[in-house]
C-alpha cells in the first residue's frame, strides 16, 4: 500500500468524519478510480473511504460482520448524503502484496490457499448478505448488455471469446452455489498479514454467501497478477484442495467476471 502525504478539506467532510481526520497526519492511499482513501495516523490508524452515495452501504454492512468474526476492523463511522463515508479502524500489519512476503511466493501461496479455506468454513448464519451468487450473476447480465468486457478475465480460464463465455453463463450460471462465506474480491491487497499470520481483510463490498469458486477464481488471479507468473496455480490448488472444487464452475466465474 502507497502512502502520500494529503491535506483534505474538512469543510468538505460530513461531521461524523472530521474527527477522524482533524489534527493528524492523513495520506492518500487510494488504488481504484471508484473510491477515495485516506489512512489517518490517529490511536493505531484508520481509513475514511469516499465513494458515490449508496457503493459503500454494503461493504460497511460486511466489515460489521467480519469484524464480529474477528477478521476485520472494526467499523467506525458510516454515513450517507451526496456521498458514501466509511471509517473502518486499521488491522495490524500490512498487506500480503507487500514485498516481504511477494519475496517468498511458496510460502505466500500456501498461506493464501490455507486461509481461504478456513474462511470458507466459516459458519454464515446471519451474513447480511445472504445470497451474493444472486446478484453476481445479475450484475454480470447487466454489464454484459451494456457491453462492458474483459477479455482478460475470460481468457485466463481458457475462453476464447466473449460470446463463448457469456453463452456458458447463461446455460449453466445456475449451477452456481450459495452455500459459502465468501470475502468477494479475494486479491492479496485485501488481506492484512503480521508475521505471516493473517489479522484481517479489507474491501468486503463483494462479499456474502455465495460460491466458493469466486474466491478461488481471484486468488488464482492475483498470484498471477502479483507473481507475474501462472506458476503458483497448481500449488494453490493442491494447498487448497482439489476435492473442493469443479473447474466448471471455476470457469464459470471466469466468465461472470469478465462481463
């Protein structure tokens, strides 16, 4: 994670989030055009995020959830107006794409394989969220009519086209689960480690119950993407477990995520 040194406009900040805010150092370490985020150097830290009105309802309702699970930060604030404000506190440690431990990718991989599958063992009575494969599915429906693809996504799990992934999805989209805790964007940014132990995930706003492959589907992906190579993926999916998974469903959410 990039910190650069900001000096935000707290006229421009609702009340419940100038607190947070007033009289501390305060850096930007925004890394998508979605969102605004600032880490604020108060009592341990933590992060204000900024996002359209009604984008963070979600992610603050699953970080609540988390957090009562003892895997994320604790929700400080949210509020709602002409925009979405989200305080969440910082967990300790630092993200698993950070050097130290991109510098040992087996040891990474491991980790990374053998925390999601204690997550997706996790009991999900109650989850806010109780039907994320729902609204995964219609969310890849919408942005596929309005044409917004990405051949990447389709292409990693073997699809040679966009027409030929979305054809799968609508045939068979319905074999997709709802049966597991699912994190929902499971990159190595959005999991905070201390000494190789994971204390917490960040950016939960896709997260619900809904099917595994989706998790397994990101992790894959940003080994790739953090490693610069597809090395890793077999022993991901040795550490994770093979007997869990179906590479079906696997490229089915290959294709959800590239509509």
């Amino acid at each position: 994670m990039q910190l650069r040194p900001v000096e935000p406009d707290l006229d421009g900040c609702p009340a419940l989030v100038v607190p947070f805010l007033a009289g501390v150092p305060v850096f930007d370490s925004s890394c998508s055009p979605e969102a605004q985020v600032w880490f604020a150097d108060r009592d341990g830290g933590c992060f204000v995020k900024r996002a359209a009105s009604g984008t963070l309802a979600t992610e603050a309702a699953m970080t609540r959830y988390f957090h009562a699970k003892s895997m994320a930060g604790q929700v400080l604030a949210y509020t709602t107006a002409e925009d979405d404000w989200l305080v969440t506190a910082r967990v300790p440690g630092a993200d698993a794409a950070s050097a130290q431990y991109l510098d040992q990718p087996r040891r990474l991989c491991d980790t990374l394989a053998e925390t999601l599958l204690t997550l997706h063992s996790t009991d999900h009575s109650g989850c806010p969220v109780p039907d994320r494969t729902a609204t995964y599915l219609a969310t890849a429906e919408t942005n596929s009519a309005h044409g917004e693809h990405d051949t990447s996504y389709a292409q990693y799990c073997g699809y040679s086209t966009i027409a030929q992934a979305h054809d799968d999805l609508v045939r068979d989209g319905h074999l997709l689960r709802t049966d597991t805790l699912l994190h929902g964007d499971y990159c190595l940014p959005n999991i905070i480690m201390d000494g190789w132990s994971v204390t917490g995930f960040c950016d939960l706003g896709n997260g619900g119950v809904g099917d595994r492959h989706v998790d397994v589907y990101w992790a894959l992906w940003t080994l790739r993407f953090n490693l610069g190579t597809d090395e890793y993926r077999p022993r991901f999916l040795d550490a994770y477990g093979r007997d869990h998974l179906d590479d079906h469903l696997l490229r089915l959410c290959a294709a959800a995520e590239a509509m």
